[in-house]
C-alpha cells in the first residue's frame, strides 16, 4: 500500500530498516551508529533535575530513532521544548519563584526568572525563541519534517540554556 505522505510508508515489514530520506545512498548499520554519535554530544548536567534529565533523554531516544523513521527527528525536536519549558518549571519550584498570579506558563516563568534576576535579559529572546517554536509544534497545521542538522543545533541550544539555568 503506497501513500502519498512525505515520508516513507511504516510496515511491518519495514520497520527495521533504516529511512534513508535525506540520503542517496544505503545506509548501514555502521554509517546509522556514527550518525546516531552526534546526538551524545549534548548533556544535561547534574544539577538539572533528574526529572528534567529524563524528559531531555526521552527526546533523545525519540530522534535518534529518526534513523529509522524521518518524521521522528522532528517528534524529538517538539518534546526538546517541551522539556525547556519543564526546566523552568523546576526552576521556580527550586527557587521558590511564583510566577505572575500563580500561572506557570511559559512566559509567566520566564518573565518571574528574568524579573528576580534568575535569567539573564540577555537570555530572554533565546527562551522566548523555544516558547515560539514549542507552540508552533503543539498546533501544528501539516506534518513538519525537520533535518537531524536542524534538530541537533536546537539540542545543543536547548542543553546549553537549561545546564545555564541550573548552574
């Protein structure tokens, strides 16, 4: 059964194989391993909280079987944000910070963290910028496919701010 979506039919047959959407050629069980390394380079620190951690890893696994599956590059990318907004949580809860009548939304946080100096303003366009696009993946209007290049860079932007926020 043939569909006419942007990526490659799912299977039982085929759910093995590696999607090489984005490459001319056959992808091997070795050139899928060393595509997979880059997606270790980012890390949550320690002082992140563990709960943090685990939704990062989770996006983690979720691209890395983008391999398999094209459009799972960008599920990952989507929770990526999902877990910024998860670490500014903590970030109030740790502190002690209650945003703006007691709301913990996004920009509610951020603007409690900017305003008792958590956060440098000098951050703020950065974790606005992950709000935007947090919200432009949980309404999406068609299926977005993201490049692993593309959801790389925004893991190790989203690692750097949240390892930033718990320093």
């Amino acid at each position: 059964m043939l569909n006419n979506f942007k990526f490659r039919e799912l299977t039982p047959e085929n759910f093995f194989e590696y999607d090489k959407r984005g490459s001319n050629k056959e992808i091997s069980r070795e050139l899928a391993i060393e595509a997979t390394k880059f997606f270790f380079e980012a890390q949550l620190s320690e002082k992140v909280p563990k709960d943090t951690r685990e939704l990062f890893e989770v996006a983690r696994a979720v691209m890395i079987y983008g391999v398999n599956f094209y459009p799972l590059y960008t599920v990952g990318a989507e929770q990526l944000f999902r877990v910024a907004e998860n670490a500014l949580r903590m970030k109030c809860n740790q502190t002690g910070i209650v945003p703006n009548q007691g709301k913990y939304m996004f920009a509610n946080m951020l603007g409690a963290l900017v305003g008792n100096r958590v956060i440098d303003r000098e951050h703020i366009d950065i974790w606005y910028s992950f709000k935007k696009l947090r919200n432009i993946f949980s309404h999406p209007e068609f299926q977005q496919l993201f490049p692993p290049g593309d959801v790389l860079d925004w893991m190790d932007l989203v690692s750097e701010y949240i390892n930033r926020l718990f320093e």
